[in-house]
C-alpha cells in the first residue's frame, strides 16, 4: 500500500485498497464461523 501512494500520490487510493481487503477477511471469517463455506 505504501507502493500505490507512492505511484498515486493519494491517500484515498491506498485506504480504499485497505478497505476492501479487510471487508474480504471479515466476510470469509463470517462465512467460515455460520458455516456458508
């Protein structure tokens, strides 16, 4: 993430990218913990 503000310039790329891959983890540990996967 360091690399993308580096390359853009701006921080709401990075924290977009931070966002979305902490939603990814929350929905496969949800999904593993109620049994959907």
């Amino acid at each position: 993430m360091g690399a993308t503000y580096e390359y853009t310039g701006n921080l709401t790329v990075p924290a977009m990218i931070h966002g979305a891959y902490n939603a990814v983890q929350f929905a496969s540990a949800y999904l593993t913990a109620t049994g959907g996967v």
